[in-house]
C-alpha cells in the first residue's frame, strides 16, 4: 500500500465517505481511515431525516423509512401532524452508511478499517499526513496534499492543528433499538418536559419491519442529568406509548454526542479542511447531522479536488470550502444555535406554550422550520398566526431571526 495520496480523510462515517467518494470521483487518490472495525458500526444517531434531502443525496429508497405522521408532545399538551405525501423520514444508518462506502470505492477511493490516527505532521504551517496504528497494531505514516477532517464529535485533526477545542457543549443521547409488533410504523413522536428529557428531547422512530428507536437526548452542561436513566421510564411516563409498546423489547443500545456550539469559526488550513460534525455542521436546532454531514462532505471533497489539481493547497485557497458552506447553510445554522440555546431552557409551562402556538401553524410551516429552513416568509406566517406573540417577547425573538435572515452571510 503507497503512503502518498493526493486526499486522505480521517473518519468513515457520512461525513468522511462522502468526502472520500466526490474526490475519488474526480480522479485523485483517495483514501479514507476508520477507526473501527466495519462501517456504520456502532451506531451512534437515531437517524431522523427528510425525503426531500435523501432524493438530493441519490439515496435509494430502500435506506429510509417514510413517516406520515408526526407527534408532538409536552407535559400537557398534544399536537399531531399528517403529511400526505410523507415528507420526514428515519434512515437506516448503518445499510445508508455501508452504501456511501460502497460508492466511494467504486470511484477508485481505498478504504482502511481498524485504523486509528494517533498524530499530525505539520510542516511549514501545512498539514501534510498523518500517523496511525492499523489492524496489525503498527504504526504507519502517510502523506497527503490535502486531509480531511471527518472524525465526528472528537476532530481527532483539528484539535491537534489548533482548528479548534474539544467540544464543551454536546448532546448526550441513549436510545434502545427495539422490535415493537404493536407499535404503528408511521407514526413518528417527539416528546418535550422535565419527565422525559430536562434540556433537550426523546424521541420515537420507527424505521421498518417493527423496529422503533426509543431513545432521549439531553444537553451537557445545561443539565447535568444521565440520558440513560429517564430512557428506562419514557413508556411509563408517556401514556400514549404505552400500548404501543406493549410486549416489545430492545434488540439494540445506542449511545452518541453531538457537537452543541455551532459551527467553528474556520474549517480551513493549509492542507486541511473539517467537514461534518468535526466542522460544527450539524443543526444543532434538533441535534441532526446525517445528511449535513454529506452534504458538507461533498463540498469538502469538491474543493480538496480544485485544490489538488491547482496544485495550490494553501489555506487561502482551501477557505473557499469555508466560503461555500457559509453560502449554503451558514445563516440557518445561526438560526438553529438561537433557538436552541433559547429551547434547551424551557420549563414545562414554557413547552406546553410553544406546542399551542405550534398547533396553530400549518404541517408545511412546523416541517420547514424543523428542517431548519428559515426564511422571512416562514416568520412572518408564524406571526400571521399567532398574532398573541406580537405583544410578548417571542416577537423580539422573532425579530432577531429576521434579523439575521436578511443579513449578509459570514463569509
């Protein structure tokens, strides 16, 4: 195996392969390291998404599960959402992360399992290669034009390049994986209140064949609490999943973090670019990574490819990445981190207040601004009707989302 690549991408999750497929597409040699033993194992997200995205993304549909309808509950409070066509969705991870792989190496990328980076070489200000310790348990060292950063939650890369700390504000969550016979597989809950999930949510995800993710996130250091024990007591808590998940039982647990802060202030430097959740690019709004991460994949690749064919990978050169993802989703991840901050402090009264005046929005309106497409028109419906929030300090909020709608992007 050469030690000299044009790409080298740490991290096979969604992120990583998507990287490693659109550079090997454009003909550079690619390789991708991965630090466990197969793809998409073990699985560390829930999965929720949207048809429209997966369509986007050319995932076939065998990959994700369709979900007309949409719970929203509270301490006090129900509100229930049909989509016809169905417009959210539950992906199955680990087939969705195996077929990206799949598709990275039929473009000519080399995928490595079991390799673990243990240091970056930096030389002259540029980041040349990494070291490893592959399957055998040696240490190899290998070269590239340009890495990638597509390690998730620790940005094994970027911490060691000084592109950013280790995250201080995350999301914890724990979920079962559980065959449910009763539980109906399109219906789809999210559940609010200081019972379920202080500082954050639980969650209900069917994605076929009975299968069912029952899972609760929590907020770190807003709450100091253990996902895992409210986990245990969400069907006892919640009566409308009671029968539902009556004689069922896990088949699986999973446990992961997501990155709470927002994006980094730069996912650029001489021969290196962040992209995914080491970048900051999930919407923090509801923890949701999947198909941001692959998108901002596919940009880094793209770019990494520009660079590697100027035969310039400078860090003024690689900001152009900086620049297209700011274009693209910069002011809506601004947004999210906003209501997220402001949500993650709700009490229960708080919550039952916001699922009434979400019980007076359309399906169309609660679906764009849970897939955290904000714009003027979506504010300006929320307040045509919930014309109550003129006269509170919702309205204020409201205007500060304006506010960085219409402003210029960062970058």
């Amino acid at each position: 195996m050469s030690n000299d690549y044009d790409v080298l991408i740490v991290g096979g999750g969604p992120a990583g392969l998507s990287a490693a497929g659109t550079a090997a597409k454009h003909g550079l040699r690619t390789i991708a390291l991965e630090r466990q033993n197969e793809i998409g194992y073990p699985i560390h997200t829930s999965g929720g998404s949207w048809i429209s995205d997966m369509k986007a993304l050319e995932v076939p549909t065998h990959l994700y599960h369709p979900v007309s309808k949409v719970i929203f509950l509270s301490p006090q409070r129900a509100v229930q959402l049909h989509y016809d066509p169905a417009v959210a969705c539950v992906v199955d991870v680990r087939g969705l992360y195996q077929h990206l792989a799949q598709c990275a190496i039929a473009a000519g990328a080399t995928l490595r399992m079991r390799h673990t980076v243990e240091q970056t070489l930096i030389e002259n200000e540029y980041v040349v290669g990494v070291t490893a310790k592959n399957h055998k348990s040696e240490r190899v060292t290998l070269h590239a034009a340009v890495i990638i950063d597509c390690s998730g939650f620790s940005r094994h890369v970027g911490v060691r390049s000084d592109m950013g700390e280790a995250c201080h504000r995350y999301g914890y969550g724990a979920e079962y994986d559980m065959y449910a016979p009763n539980y109906p597989q399109d219906e789809l809950f999210l559940i609010m209140g200081s019972a379920c999930a202080p500082s954050g949510y639980a969650w209900a995800f069917p994605h076929g064949n009975q299968r069912v993710r029952l899972g609760v996130g929590v907020l770190h250091p807003d709450c100091d609490d253990d996902a895992r024990v409210y986990l245990d007591s969400i069907v006892q808590h919640v009566p409308q999943l009671t029968n539902k998940f009556k004689d069922a039982s896990p088949i699986e647990f999973h446990t992961g973090l997501f990155p709470s802060e927002g994006p980094l202030k730069r996912f650029s430097r001489a021969g290196l670019l962040l992209a995914g959740d080491a970048g900051g690019h999930g919407s923090t709004l509801v923890g949701e990574g999947i198909r941001f991460a692959m998108y901002s994949g596919q940009m880094a690749g793209a770019v990494a490819a520009e660079a590697v064919k100027a035969g310039n990978t400078s860090a003024s050169f690689l900001e152009r990445f900086d620049k297209k993802w700011h274009a693209r989703f910069g002011r809506d991840m601004e947004i999210a981190y906003m209501i997220n901050k402001r949500i993650a402090r709700y009490s229960d009264e708080q919550w039952d207040n916001a699922l009434d005046l979400m019980a007076r929005l359309t399906p169309a309106q609660v679906a764009q601004a849970l897939r955290g497409d904000f714009t003027a028109g979506l504010v300006m419906g929320i307040l045509a009707r919930n014309p109550g929030l003129i006269a509170t300090s919702g309205r204020k909020f409201l205007d500060l989302v304006l506010e960085h709608i219409n402003k210029p992007s960062m970058v």
